[in-house]
C-alpha cells in the first residue's frame, strides 16, 4: 500500500463499519515479529495475520477457516 499500511486501513474499516462482523487478514513482509504484529492485529479486530513469504496451503486453510 503506497499511503497507508494495513493496520490504518483495517483501523479506518472498522471505524467505518463498527459492530460488522466483516473478517479481515492482514499479510506483510515488513512485521515479521509476529507475536507483536498479532497483538497489534486483534487490538484492531483482524481475525488473522500472515508473514510473508506463506504457504498457499496455509493461506487457503485460513481463508476457509474464515469463511465456515
């Protein structure tokens, strides 16, 4: 994202929306500590987060995961 990074995009959609239960995954090369990242990401009501680079087995599982 050239302006804003994920985190500020899933803080301003869930402003935008609030008490939708719409499930958002964050992916990224840059937060690699993900006990932090994942911490930042549930404050903020992301339902997962990725580092890249991931599998698109363990993309898919968690993607369906979401969605069942």
């Amino acid at each position: 994202l050239p302006l804003k990074n994920g985190f500020e995009v899933c803080f301003e959609a869930r402003q935008t929306a609030p008490g939708r239960e719409v499930p958002i995954m964050l992916m990224s090369a840059v937060y690699t500590d993900t006990d932090h990242a994942t911490k930042h990401a549930q404050n903020l009501g992301v339902s997962e987060y990725l580092v890249k680079p991931f599998s698109m087995k363990s993309l898919l599982d968690r993607v369906n995961a979401l969605l069942s």
